[in-house]
C-alpha cells in the first residue's frame, strides 16, 4: 500500500470515527436496537444490532459495486462496522 492510499484510508476512518461519535450519533440516537427489533418484527426472524449494523455494511458493498464511487460508500461502511463490532464485543456473555 503506498503512502497515498494509506492517508486516504486513515481519512476514511476518521470520517467515519466522527459520524458515529459526534454528528450522527447526536442527531439520531441510538435507533440501532429499535430497528433491528422493528425489522425483527416484520421478517418474523430475531435481528441482533449486529446483524443490523452488518447488512448496513453490506448495503454499502453494493453501492460500491454497482454505483458510482463516491466516499460516502467506504466511510459508512467503515462505520457500520465498527458499530457492528462494538454490539457484539459489548454483548454480555450467556451464563453457563
């Protein structure tokens, strides 16, 4: 990877370090556990906030793949994931 590609990377975090620690998370809360209880709701199936956060992710794969290619594709992705991460790795573990 060259310096150049690896500051673009490094941007691409921090964008998205930003959108889920500062402005998005400030303008819409935290609506990840009653989205995914809604779409849990209306598939019949149980949709973690992982999971969620995860087909956000996937959503924005396919943008960068069949869409143009723009920045705002890899910033959420990045995002989504990182907030799929911290669902799961915050996620107390099943008693025994």
């Amino acid at each position: 990877m060259t310096d150049v590609s690896r500051k673009e990377a490094e941007e691409i975090l921090t964008i998205a370090s930003k959108l889920i620690t500062e402005h998005r998370a400030d303008e819409h809360g935290d609506s990840f556990k009653m989205t995914a209880a809604l779409w849990s709701d209306y598939l019949g199936i149980q949709i973690s906030e992982e999971e969620f956060c995860i087909c956000l992710a996937l959503m924005k794969i396919a943008r960068s793949k069949l869409g143009r290619k723009v920045k705002d594709h890899y910033v959420d992705g990045a995002a989504y994931m990182a907030l799929a991460g911290s669902a799961t790795l915050n996620k107390p573990e099943p008693a025994k």
